[in-house]
C-alpha cells in the first residue's frame, strides 16, 4: 500500500511536471505572438501617422484613416487579449507550482512511514532473534529431561 501510494505521488509529480512543461512552451509561443503584434502595432502607428500626414496633405479621403484607426484598433483588441492569456498563464503555473509543493509534502510524508515502518519491521526480527536463541537452551534442557525420565 506505501508503495501503491509513492507511485501514485511520483506519478502526479510527473504530471504536473507535463502541464508545467506543456504552460512553459504555451508561455513562449504568447511571449513570441506578444512580440509580433507588439511590431504590428508600431508598423501600424507608423501608417497611421504616416496616413494622417499624407491625408492632410493631399486632402485625402477620411475613409484611409479610419481603416488605419480600425488596424489600430484590431491590433490594440489582439494585444490585450495576450496580456490577458499571459496572466491566465501566471495564475495557472502559481496553481501548479502550490500543487508541485503539495506533492512534494505528501511524497516526504510517505517516505518518512515507509522509513518507520522499516525500523518496525527491523525491531520485530531483532525481537524474534532474541527469543529464539532464549527458546533453544530451554529445549535442549526439556529434551535432556525427557530422556532421562524415559531412561528411568
């Protein structure tokens, strides 16, 4: 049963260790996605101020400006919904990390039974050895006894 209970504690353990590993390579994909639209957005503030000097310059149609506002606004939506999973992706590793410890604790707990147990277990055949070696003297003695009341 101790044993039963170590794997099943050592199995967990590698579990969380999956989905922490799984969140990591999550966290640098979003960290790389974060930086793309991070770019896009400053291309995207360059055109649209590059758009609204060259609208005002030429009288260009109000129609160009808000597409570059709509870009502007698209990649501004994006951006935050990345900062949104990166914090989604925060509180589930501080969640794994709590469940790592937990683990951990248990796996202690279990080791250190296991540890007793052993020493019990040690105790008793150190017991069983003492009373065997008390048991043989005795019995050498009953059956000299016995023979010699068989010998009368």
């Amino acid at each position: 049963e101790m044993a039963e209970r170590l794997q099943d504690a050592e199995e967990e353990r590698k579990s969380l260790i999956l989905e922490r590993d799984n969140l990591k390579q999550k966290w640098d994909a979003l960290q790389i996605e974060t930086e793309k639209h991070k770019e896009l957005l400053e291309e995207t503030t360059a055109k649209l101020a590059s758009s609204v000097q060259a609208s005002q310059a030429r009288n260009t149609e109000e129609g160009e400006l808000l597409i570059v506002k709509e870009e502007l606004s698209h990649a501004l939506q994006k951006l935050s919904e990345m900062e949104e999973l990166r914090e989604q992706l925060k509180a589930s590793e501080c969640r794994m990390e709590a469940e790592k410890m937990a683990a951990s604790q248990k796996l202690l707990e279990y080791e250190e039974a296991r540890r007793s147990l052993v020493q019990e277990r040690d105790d008793l055949r150190h017991q069983q050895d003492a009373l065997q070696l008390e048991r043989n003297p005795v019995q050498e003695e009953w059956a000299s006894k016995i023979q010699e009341l068989q010998a009368e």
